[in-house]
C-alpha cells in the first residue's frame, strides 16, 4: 500500500473514529512489541496475554512449552525499537485491520536452564535491524477510548486492572478481551519474508 492510500485510509479510519491518534498508536504497538518479547524471554505470556488474539497466543504458548520441555530459555536483551510504521489499513465491514511494520534490533540467544553461561544457539551480540508486519484487529464499529482501554491496562469492557485468564477472558467481567471485539489486538506477526505488498 503506497503512502498516499495508508494516508487516505487514515483519514477515513478518523471520520468513523475522531479519537483515533496514529502517534498514540504508535506507542502502543512499540509496548506491545516489548511485552511480547518479555513474555518469550520468561516463557510467561501473561505480561502479552491482552494484546493477543488466540492464534498468536496459541502459536507463541505451543514453542514455549516445547522450550520448558527442553530446558531451554531463548534470551531476548538490549531490544530496541527502531520504528513502527503504518504498511496497510483494511478498512473492513465487520473487522478493522492495521499492519504495523515494526524494525528492530535485539540480542537473541538461547541457553539451557541448567547452564545459563553457554550460548547453545544464536549469538549475544547485537543483531541487524530487523524487519517484522505486526497486524491488529478490531471490530469496525469500535471506536478509541480516551482511556480505560487496553492501552491503559484496563478492560475495555468494565474498566478494570487489566487482568485475563489464559483464555483471554477479564477476570473480573469474563469478557472475552483478545477477540477484536473491544480493542486492537495483535492478530498476526508476519515475518519480512512471508510478506506480501
């Protein structure tokens, strides 16, 4: 999608949405980005849950068990964001949809449980930036929240600390909050290789 067109998508995401900030959004998607790293380096994706549609959460849940099998931790340090971009905005009638291209650079090696000196694969030096399609997913008749929503750790649907079970659902309301139907969610990570324009 060229500048122009995610311009002009922008502008009609705004007329149905006024609240809508692509800087704010910007932001979130660079916390985000974190907390999912987070989460993979403690082999814990609570901190992510949230933000996780189930098809992420499943995917990362699944190579995570299989590294406690194994014993192995995959260390992800010194991560710097470098920039989230806007790369296509699918304006759709039941779904929303914005790909963020995400660049990156991190440390990325893994050691086992029982050994955390010795690097069994990858490396602790800085990696070249990288290059990622991180897509989110709303419902379309949603609209920004000035607050109270899950970029303020609060459910979007009663308001409370942000706090979900392994389901997704609020602990506190049961509403499910990682389907799209109350905030953005991180529907898909779309390595550069695999991607499209």
């Amino acid at each position: 999608m060229s500048s122009a067109e995610i311009v002009e998508q922008i502008k009609k995401l705004k007329e149905i949405d006024p609240k809508f900030d692509e800087q704010k959004f910007k932001t979130h998607i660079k916390k985000v980005f974190m907390a999912v790293q987070e989460g993979w380096t403690e082999r814990d994706q609570a901190v992510c849950r949230p933000f996780m549609a189930e098809e992420v959460y499943q995917s990362h849940q699944m190579q995570i068990d299989n590294m406690k099998k194994n014993k192995v931790i995959n260390v992800l340090e010194n991560i710097v964001v470098g920039s989230t971009d806007f790369a296509r905005i699918d304006l759709g009638d039941d779904f929303h949809k914005i790909t963020m291209k995400v660049r990156a650079a991190m440390k990325d090696y893994k050691v086992k449980e029982d050994d955390l000196d010795k690097v069994i694969d990858g490396s602790k030096t800085q990696s070249p930036p990288f290059t990622e399609y991180w897509v989110f997913i709303r419902k379309s008749n949603l609209k920004t929240k000035a607050k109270d929503g899950i970029f303020d750790r609060k459910c979007p649907n009663c308001g409370a600390p942000i706090d979900v079970d392994v389901a997704g659902k609020c602990k506190y309301c049961n509403a499910n909050v990682v389907n799209g139907d109350y905030d953005w969610v991180l529907s898909e990570i779309i390595q550069i290789s695999e991607w499209v324009e």
